[in-house]
C-alpha cells in the first residue's frame, strides 16, 4: 500500500463520521489534498461496505465499488459510539482534531453526547461540519429537519429534477448522484473557510450545509427565471433556455454537443457548415434572434451534424467551435484528455489479483499537487496506529 498525500490541507487532522455519499466525499476531497482523515465506522464496519458492484476475484468482500470511490486516502477507526468507552474513544480524537464531519439526522450527536458544543467546550479551535437533508437548527429551523433525504430527495425538492427532462412534463433524475456531491463539495469548501478563520482567531464554528439548500444553490437559474418572468422553467431536452444553438445533436455514429453562447461561435460555425449566408440573416445574428426561432436554428445545426461521423465533427469544429462528443465510459477510458490528465486512478482492491480504477482528483496544484495514493481502508484498519 502507498502512504498518504502529501498535498496542501497536510496537517489537518479530520476526524470522519460521515457514511453513504455526500459526506465520504467531502471528507474525500479534503483527504486528497492531503488532509489526515480517521474515519470512525461502527465495529461492523460503514454499512456502505456491502454496496456493489464486486470483482469477480473478491471474495471477501471487504467493500465493493461505491465505497472505494469515495473513501480513498482515509484512516479506519471502529468505535461503537453507543458505548461509554467509545465516546470516551472518540472525545480523545476529537480533543485535537481540527474538522469534525457529520452527516446523522439533526439531534443524533447531541442525543450521544458527543455534538458540537460538548466537543468545542473542550477544543474552541474545533470546526465541525454537518451535511443533512434540510439542515441543521444551529442556523435555520426548517419544517423538515427531521426528515431522512438522499440524493434523489434533494434533486427532486432543490429544482434540478424539474428542469431535467426530455419535455415540460416528464421531469428526470439527473444521473450522477450531484444531490448528494454538490453539497459535499459546498461543504468542503465551507470547512475550509471556517478553518482559515479558526487559524486567525482560535474559535472554531460550526458549519452546516443542507442537500436541499446545495441543490437550490446549484440551479440558481430557476431562481432568477422566476423572478423575472413570474413563470417556472420546465424542462427543455438537450437544449438550452436561454443560450441557442446549445445542446445535443445527432451524428452518424452517436451525438455530439455544440454550444454557441457567443455570437462568433455562430459565424464560425455556419462559415464550416456551409451555410456563411446565415452568419447575416437577420433571424440568426445574435443569440436571442436565434433563441426566438430555435426550431429552425437546431433544425439547421442537425442537418449538418446527422450526415457527418463524431470524428468528422471534430476535425471540422476543432479549436473553433464548442464541442464534444457525447462519451460512454468505455469512450473516456479511451481518451487521451483523460489519460493526460491522470483522472483515472488505480488503486489495489483488498482480495482482487489486479488493481481498479477510480475517477481521479480534477483538483490540479502545481506545488502541492494531491491525488489518489492509497486504497480505502479495511474496518478498523487503523485502530491501533490511530491511537484510539
């Protein structure tokens, strides 16, 4: 096994009790960059382990897929925090952490006896950070504080589902879990701030970030629609509602994208489509001519795109025009971006003869670079050398 890495956050001690997504993956991130993250699991382990999918080769089925993802990099601790020697196990790691993360239902840590103020009376420089449904009461009481959320909850309430769709009446779950990782990295980056602060004044806080809130915040878009129009934007397809032509189009051998924010994009790629008389025509100069007659702009932009191969649109629109086309995983596996860009990590898998991969850190540093050097850990890996 590698060590850790030596990133910018080395020194931070984090103390995680955090499972399922959003929270392993702000602890992630900040483990990543270097951070020592001890995640605390149960003696049975984070019930996440159990999630696939497996490799053939495993079978001890130590974690599978979902939880090596996102708790590379980390420490194990078992502690049953129900037990007095637990909380007693987990105040001293407390004692002198400088993140504590969470993601339980509101209450769940004071009812413990382990929550915020208890832990911050005893170390004032302490952040801690929650990660719930609807937030917690320390900075704004909602109605449904008490209600359980994932990821689909929080698409579904904070906008994201309801301008996802093939039309205004089938709204869609987007298909990465963004319910869950966009305000994990909210959080993240709220843990950060809170420490730049604690480093200057010695006080701590306590830093709360909702899944709702986080997917709100992330469609900021429907907001300001609203207010300015009085109506709710619905969902589009692969088009866009202000910006046009931008969206999906039809190829030969599968779907490309092509984005035209800016007028020049237009003239340049009506110049390669053939078609240089629309770079002039009046229902087609600026973005919101062509957004007032979009059937006929995407019609146009189709015609060229559907008799022409992925590769072919690429050579012709290459350097010129936004594109890309529309990739598989297999199609990013493949891609020399991705390979250049080193966002394909392996890493062992405990029982597995051969290495696997995961998506690596898109966070570049140039001094203090992070990334994937080490496996999630075995339940209670580190007990010991964790000094519990």
């Amino acid at each position: 096994m590698t060590g850790f890495v030596k990133g910018a956050l080395a020194g931070l001690k984090v103390v995680d009790l955090t499972q399922m997504l959003a929270g392993p993956y702000c602890t992630m991130l900040l483990a990543d960059q270097g951070a020592d993250v001890v995640k605390i699991e149960p003696i049975d382990g984070d019930p996440t382990r159990q999630f696939g999918p497996f490799r053939a080769d495993d079978e001890a089925h130590h974690f599978g897929a979902y939880f090596q993802s996102t708790n590379r990099n980390k420490k194990s601790v078992a502690l049953d925090l129900k037990s007095e020697e637990g909380k007693a196990l987990f105040r001293r790691l407390a004692a002198d952490a400088d993140i504590v993360v969470e993601n339980f239902r509101a209450g769940v840590m004071d009812r413990l006896g382990i929550g915020y103020e208890s832990l911050a009376a005893e170390n004032p420089g302490l952040v801690y950070a929650a990660i719930r449904g609807f937030g917690d009461p320390r900075t704004g009481a909602s109605p449904y504080t008490d209600r359980p959320a994932f990821d689909v909850v929080a698409q579904a309430m904070g906008g994201a589902m309801g301008i996802t769709g093939p039309d205004s009446a089938t709204p869609m779950k987007i298909g990465p879990g963004v319910g869950d990782i966009f305000p994990a990295t909210l959080a993240a980056f709220g843990i950060m701030a809170a420490v730049h602060h604690a480093r200057a004044s010695g006080l701590g806080q306590f830093v709360d970030v909702a899944m709702y809130d986080g997917v709100l915040a992330m469609c900021e878009r429907i907001v300001y629609q609203y207010s300015y129009t009085g109506k709710s934007p619905v969902p589009e397809g692969n088009q866009h509602p202000i910006l046009c032509p931008f969206g999906t189009f039809p190829a030969k051998d599968g779907q490309v994208t092509v984005g035209c924010p800016r007028d020049s994009f237009w003239r340049e790629l009506v110049a390669i489509i053939g078609r240089p008389e629309l770079a002039t025509n009046p229902r087609f100069l600026t973005n919101n001519d062509r957004l007032a007659h979009s059937a006929e702009t995407v019609a146009i932009v189709e015609e060229w795109t559907r008799n022409h191969t992925k590769a072919e649109i690429a050579a012709a629109l290459d350097g010129k025009v936004p594109f890309g086309p529309v990739n598989t995983a297999a199609d990013i596996y493949a891609d020399p971006h991705v390979l250049a860009r080193g966002m394909l990590a392996e890493v062992e898998h405990p029982g597995s003869a051969t290495p696997v991969t995961i998506a690596g850190t898109p966070i570049r540093m140039t001094a203090t670079p992070g990334g994937v050097a080490r496996r999630a850990p075995l339940t209670g890996e580190d007990t010991v050398s964790g000094k519990s």
